[in-house]
C-alpha cells in the first residue's frame, strides 16, 4: 500500500484563458426567453450555497475574488484550500459566468467556497490516497464546478498513476451519490482524455459546440467487473460558448437555477424530501436531486441551436445524433444545447408517480413536461418496472431522458488506498417507448446502453396514439433510485442552407507545479 505523502501528489491540468462571451449565449440557451416569461419571479440561484475549483496557475493562483471587481460585488468567499491569496484571471472569468452579477444567469448566489485542484482532489475535501471517507460541505454547498481536467502521477516518477486516479474518481462518484452534492465537470477542448472529473459517472460533464472536444472515456481499469471502462460518451450536455471552460460554468449557473426553484417549491417534488439526506444535514427535495437535476437538464436540452454570439450572423448548429451511442447520446455533443426554458418547465410541471408507484393509479403523465424520481426501484425495492402512460393529439417530437448513479462501496476505499479493484458498482436500467394504441405493444424507440447511466430517447410520435414509457432493469439483487425527465415539442425543420455547423477553436494544454499560463 502506498501511503500519501502531505501534497506530493499532484494534479495536471488543462485551463482555457478566454474572454466572456457576450450576452447573448443568454438568448442560446433559453434564458431570455425565461426571464421575459417571469418576470421578477425568475430564479435566480438565490439561497444556493457553491463551491468552485480551479487549477493553480503557474505563480500558484486559483482564487476567482478578483479585488474590486463589481461583477463580484456582495459575494462572500470561503478558501477550501491553503495557498497564493492573489486572484487567477481564468477563475475570475469562470466565476462571472457562474455567479457573477453581470453575466451569470445566477447572479443570485453570494456564497461561495473554493478550492485548489490539488487541494480538493487530495486532503482538502476527495482525500484521495487516504484511508478516510471524503470530506462533506460544511459550507452547504449544492453545486460544484470544476473548468479544468486533470489526473494523479508519482510525485517520484512524474508517472500518471492509474489506480490512484480510479480512486479519486469513485470518492467523487461517491460523494454525488451520497450527498446529492452536484458536480458539473468540464471536458478537454481537444480530443485527449484527463479522466479527473470528466470520466466520473455521477458528474454532468460539459462540452461546447466545436465538436472537436473529448468525446468518450478511456479505460481506467482494466478487467472484467469494472465499469469504468474505454468508450463511454462524454459531453452529456453543451452550451455555446466557446471553450469548455467557459461552457461549464453555464451549465452550473443552470443547476443552480434549478435547485432554487425545487427548494422554494416544494410542491414540484409532491413535498416530497429527504430530510438531513446529505452528511451535512441538508433537506434535499426529489427535485433537487443529483439524478433529477442531470435528467431535467438533459432531457431539456435542444437538438438544434442557433448560436447568436457572432457579431452579426446567426449560425444554425444541429446537434442531431449523427453518431449515436446505444445510449442515445451523439458522440460530440451529448443530449444536446442546454436549454433552461425547457428544463425550468420540465420541474414546475411537478413530479408523477409511475403507474407502478401510483397506488392503484394510472401512471398517466402530460407529455408537454414532466418528471419522476423513484427512490427504491429494482427487485429488492418497491418496483422494478415503471410505466408512465400518455396519449398524443398531434404529431410531435418526444425527448425523455433516464439517469441513475453508480453506486460506491466507500469502505472498500477508505479501507486500502489506492484500491486496487474497482468500488463501483454501475446497475443496468433501460429505458423504451412503446405505442400501445388499441391494446397493441409496439417498440416505437429504446435506448438500452450497458455501459452507461443514463439513457436518452429522441423521436417523433404520431397524433392520435396512445404510449408507454417503460423504466426496465436487466439488474438483480438491488434498490436504488433513478430519475426520468420528459418533454414533447413541435417538429421543426430548419431551412437546408442554414445548416452550417458552428466550429470554434479551443486551448489545451499541460501544466504543472512551476509552468506559466498566460
């Protein structure tokens, strides 16, 4: 067993210096559209506690408090992590679009805690290399964001260290699943893998519009009996900003968004919580779940974008799922564009109950917007079968998105450090659409990956039929808990000669203990 050494392991990583996008990615993504509908009833990550973590620049800096700045006026910030006071431009520029009062669409949260990338990975909060549980959020943060990638080496070899990585990704997995703490996690603007963070199961990870980002995982254990293997599909969901960096902040401003809105509304949970649910005894509604928070988020994001952000054109980006996985994913760009419109509607529409967990009901859902989260599904649980029923008036597009986490057996890793087999344990659900109009039973579309959790579903439904959505399991011998999200919408069909795909340049590179990054 290796024994870790105070902060000799250390953290590579890749950072993208870029200037704020302008306001318009607010009208990409919905926002616009949002705050016009509500008025001053827009959420606005009011009462959401945050944390963010950030790659030390070359001189040691990782603070986003940039002294003086108004776009930061009235926030309080806690250090997580020992180390240079000074401000990093590249923190400071992922906290404007995160919480900053200018260009956040979150300009509502004021407490903030943030943390080196070595610092958070190692005994500062994931305590990777220990044998000890992570750390939980004495600060109550909710959402947690991470623009920058990274993985563990050999202090001694400068070699990366794979089982030491694996662990630090099962503790962060761990943390999700137990904590309903909310990671959104950046991927690489180039095609390389960093698994830190971005091949986590539990995590949102993050993606912009180039199509020339990482796009699926790579192998961090070798073996059967593990599921963390080469080819699972990252981005789950994009924004259209221009690097990753940039893009992920976004996404965190919208889970953000979304956990205000479940914890001032009760009654879009049922009044459903789970009381004193995360170690640091928070009340987390079904809506604010780490697993209804993703599916919400995805199964609301649009397939086709406009990007306004040129200066005076409008370029139509597609994001159909030319390459799909059986997951029903596209290899580059996820479920798709965020879109908080959609997302913000999917959860005040309210929670309904399968027809399994209905009590005799009929499990009928409204197709414009809904969700559920079950919280003891399988064979050991209350259903392993869920049935939601509908019926459609008109022709229309249908999205609806499964997602789950994996589950980490914390004692084996906080037993032997690093551990040299997998922790995780990834159950199989699936999730299928079928048309049952006049008694039949017709597979309309499934998606049924094996690799993955979370599962999505695209297609268009013909008026004047009746459905089901079926939650299934090949699994055995368990209870957990799942989160599925749906939507219909007006087909469109965009003009042929606006079907330009939007490419734009990202940065990478690596940097360690000592580089400079400008």
């Amino acid at each position: 067993m290796k024994k870790r050494k105070a902060l000799t392991w250390y953290v590579t990583a890749v950072m993208c210096y870029c200037s704020l996008a302008h306001a318009a990615y607010q009208d990409d993504i919905g926002y616009t559209q949002l705050a016009t509908e509500l008025g001053a009833a827009t959420p606005d990550g009011s009462g959401v506690a945050v944390t963010q973590v950030e790659a030390e620049t070359g001189d040691g800096e990782f603070s986003p408090n940039k002294p003086g700045a108004s776009t930061l006026s009235g926030k309080v910030f806690v250090a997580g992590s020992t180390g240079s006071t000074d401000y990093s431009p590249h923190a400071f520029g992922v906290a404007s679009l995160f919480y900053g009062n200018f260009d956040s669409i979150a300009p509502g949260i004021t407490n903030i805690k943030y943390f080196s990338a070595e610092g958070w990975a190692q005994g500062d909060f994931l305590r990777a290399g220990e044998v000890v549980v992570p750390d939980y959020t004495t600060h109550d943060s909710r959402v947690a964001n991470h623009s920058w990638i990274g993985f563990l080496e050999d202090p001694d070899t400068e070699v990366y260290d794979r089982p030491l990585t694996l662990e630090a990704v099962q503790r962060l997995d761990w943390v999700i699943a137990t904590d309903d703490y909310i990671h959104v996690a950046g991927v690489n603007n180039g095609s390389s893998s960093y698994p830190l963070n971005m091949e986590a199961f539990n995590t949102i990870t993050v993606g912009n519009l180039s199509g020339t980002t990482s796009t699926v995982t790579s192998a961090l254990l070798e073996g059967g009996g593990n599921p963390y293997v080469e080819g699972r599909i990252i981005p789950l969901l994009v924004a259209t900003n221009s690097a990753t960096s940039n893009a992920t902040p976004v996404i965190s401003a919208a889970a953000a968004l979304l956990v205000e809105t479940a914890d001032a509304n009760p009654a879009f949970s049922l009044n459903r919580s789970h009381a004193n649910a995360s170690r640091a005894n928070q009340t987390i509604y079904d809506g604010a779940t780490s697993e209804a928070i993703k599916a919400i988020l995805m199964a609301g994001a649009s397939r086709i974008a406009i990007n306004q952000q040129t200066d005076d054109t409008y370029t139509l980006a597609t994001v159909s799922a030319t390459t799909p996985d059986p997951n029903g994913l596209d290899y580059r760009f996820g479920a798709g564009v965020l879109n908080i419109y959609n997302s913000y509607h999917i959860l005040a529409s309210g929670e309904v109950d399968s027809d399994e967990d209905d009590g005799g009901g009929s499990g009928s859902i409204d197709a414009t917007y809904g969700w559920d989260y079950d919280e003891s599904f399988g064979d050991l649980g209350d259903n392993s079968t869920a049935t939601y029923r509908f019926s459609l008036a008109e022709t229309l597009m249908f999205m609806s998105t499964l997602t789950w986490n994996a589950d980490i057996d914390i004692d084996q890793l906080a037993t032997v450090s690093p551990t040299p087999d997998s922790a995780a344990t990834l159950y199989d659900l699936d999730l299928a659409l079928y048309d049952v109009t006049g008694g039949s039973n017709t597979l309309v579309s499934e998606s049924a990956s094996s690799t993955q959790n979370t599962e999505t579903i695209w297609t268009t439904l013909l008026g004047g039929r009746d459905y089901e959505l079926r939650v299934t399991t090949t699994s055995s011998n368990f209870e957990w808990d799942y989160a599925v999200a749906w939507r219909t919408e007006a087909l469109v069909v965009p003009e042929p000669g606006s079907l330009a795909m939007l490419i734009l340049a990202g940065i990478g590179g690596t940097m360690r203990r000592g580089d400079r990054r400008y």
